[in-house]
C-alpha cells in the first residue's frame, strides 16, 4: 500500500524562511512578464527565467518535503533578494 507524507506543519523552523523566499520569487516573477527576452534590468535572467516562475509557484509544504527544492528555493531567493528589495 502507498503511503503519502503529511504536510509540515507551519511550526517547522524552516517555514518563515522559506516564505520569504517565495517572496521574493514571486516579486521578482511578477517583474519578469517577457521571461527575460528582453534585456531591461527587470525580473530573471535568461538562464533562470523558466526554473524562477516555477519555483515562485510552489508552496512552502512543498518546498520543506523535498531537500532539493528547499535549497534550489534558497539558492535563487539570494541571486534576486536584492531585486525584490527594489521592487517592493
């Protein structure tokens, strides 16, 4: 029989960074309407365009069930943390 992990609770200490991660993302996607097809100093770059929108989709319960997301996530939050200060 199959069995599914239940969604991380909000009480895991990784869940106010990981929000604020996709804060971020998500800020910086909303500034990326042409997925980086022209260069005009907003949203992604070229490279991290595609990976970027699909990241700031996610939620946090998805992102804390799986390592490689989780550090994806982070990873790209602090290339365009600076951006989306910017932005907001």
């Amino acid at each position: 029989m199959r069995q599914f992990r239940p969604l991380p609770r909000g009480d895991d200490p990784r869940w106010a960074k990981i929000s604020e991660a996709l804060r971020v993302l998500a800020a910086v996607a909303a500034e990326d309407l042409d997925y980086a097809k022209h260069q005009n100093g907003r949203g992604f770059s070229r490279s991290d365009s595609s990976k970027g929108h699909s990241l700031a989709r996610l939620r946090p319960g998805a992102v804390i069930s799986d390592a490689s997301t989780y550090e994806d996530v982070m990873k790209m939050a602090t290339r365009y943390r600076r951006q989306a200060s910017k932005i907001g």
